[in-house]
C-alpha cells in the first residue's frame, strides 16, 4: 500500500480511480454532463467524522477496491479508520460530500507538523470518489472548499503525494524534498506536491516534518 503513485502510472495519493482504456462514448459524455448539472444543485459538503466513521471506511474501501484491488481497497478502508481513531481533533481535519444522503467523496487533511517553523501545515491524504460520480467534478470542488476552509484558520501551507496532472488543477505544484521535508523517504518524489494558502509568505519550509501516527509508515510512501 503506498500514498503515491503506484508502478502501474495510477497515481493515487489517496484519490482512487479506475483506469479508463477506451475512450468514452457520446452517452456516457452527455451522462456526465447531465450528472454535473445535477451535482451543481444538489451536492452539500460536511465536516467532521462522529456517526460517520463506518460509511466513511466503507467509501474508502470499496473505491480503492474498485480501482486498486481488494486487498489494497481493505488496507486503505484500515488506514482511515485508523486517522479517525487515533490522531488527535486539533490535528485532524475531514469533509465529506453528499448528494442528497448518499455519501459520495470524502477528504483528510492531517497535521505535518515542521518543528522548527512557525508556520502550520497540513497534509491531505487520502481521498476518495465513489465510482459512480467519479470524472464528475466531485474531488475538485471538494477539495477546494476544504482549502478554502483550512484558509479561514490560517493555515499555512499544505502538502499532498499525488498526480501532478490532477492536483495542479487545484493549485497544487510539484516541490522538492529540501523546499519541505517530507516525513519518510519518497518512493516517488514527482508526486511530492505542496501549495502555500492566501496570505502566506512562500518561502521553504524549515526543517524535518511528522505526520500523523497512522501515516507514519514506510509502505505508503
């Protein structure tokens, strides 16, 4: 299980997707299409986890699974459980997307603490799209709205190990591991992206970083 890119080019950070070989067809264009109008209306965002714990695993589970395997789908499905049990609420940050009471994305941001700073950072990882609504503009807007809420905190700076190609589109840039020190050695050091929030001066970050307990493993990085 890794954070990052996996060997296969699937880069997934976090974010599962299926590979897509053929290209899609006039009504499954005009199906999303429609799927977006309707998402546009009828999607809500929420924050925190309490109550939510087992639908969350389970959107976790089953995406990854779809995209990844089921034994990497079980492991991701264990990786959240194990950020919503154990890091602490100060440190922990979750918004989910709804459409209507389906549970249809769901985000992490964690604390990446740089000691030696004076400046706060968080790391998002993982996230998930339910198959279903993936392609459909749902993991953008969810993360933007999470940004733009770690903004009204002051939050500094934030980090995330993806595809480049993906996270670009919401700001994020590749940086280096001496611009901010990633917690654990990089198996893909392409995918280490970061982006300073409104307001914040951008110069690197000082320092070696920790994460969350539950992403302090070698294996997803």
């Amino acid at each position: 299980m890794r954070l990052g890119p996996p060997i296969s080019g699937a880069f997934f950070v976090g974010y599962a997707f299926q590979v897509r070989r053929t290209w899609p067809t006039l009504t499954c264009m005009i199906r999303r299409c429609q799927r977006r109008q309707r998402l546009k209306s009828a999607m809500e965002f929420r924050t925190g986890h309490a109550s939510q714990e087992s639908d969350i695993c389970d959107l976790f589970a089953t995406t990854f699974s779809a995209s990844e395997g089921q034994a990497e789908g079980a492991a991701i499905g264990a990786l959240v459980r194990e950020l919503m049990e154990t890091t602490p609420s100060q440190d922990l940050s979750v918004w989910s997307a709804y459409e209507g009471k389906e549970l249809i994305g769901c985000i992490f941001f964690s604390r990446l603490d740089f000691p030696q700073d004076d400046r706060t950072a968080f790391i998002l990882s993982p996230v998930a799209v339910k198959t279903t609504h993936q392609n459909t503009g749902v993991g953008q807007k969810l993360i933007a709205h999470g940004l733009d809420e770690l903004r009204r905190y002051h939050i500094d700076f934030v980090a995330t190990y993806g595809d480049p190609n993906f996270y670009a589109k919401i700001g994020f840039r590749q940086i280096t591991k001496e611009f901010a020190s990633p917690p654990l050695d990089l198996n893909f050091p392409e995918g280490w992206l970061g982006q300073f929030l409104a307001g914040t001066y951008e110069s690197p970050m000082i320092g070696a970083s920790r994460c969350a307990s539950a992403l302090n493993k070698p294996e997803l990085w």
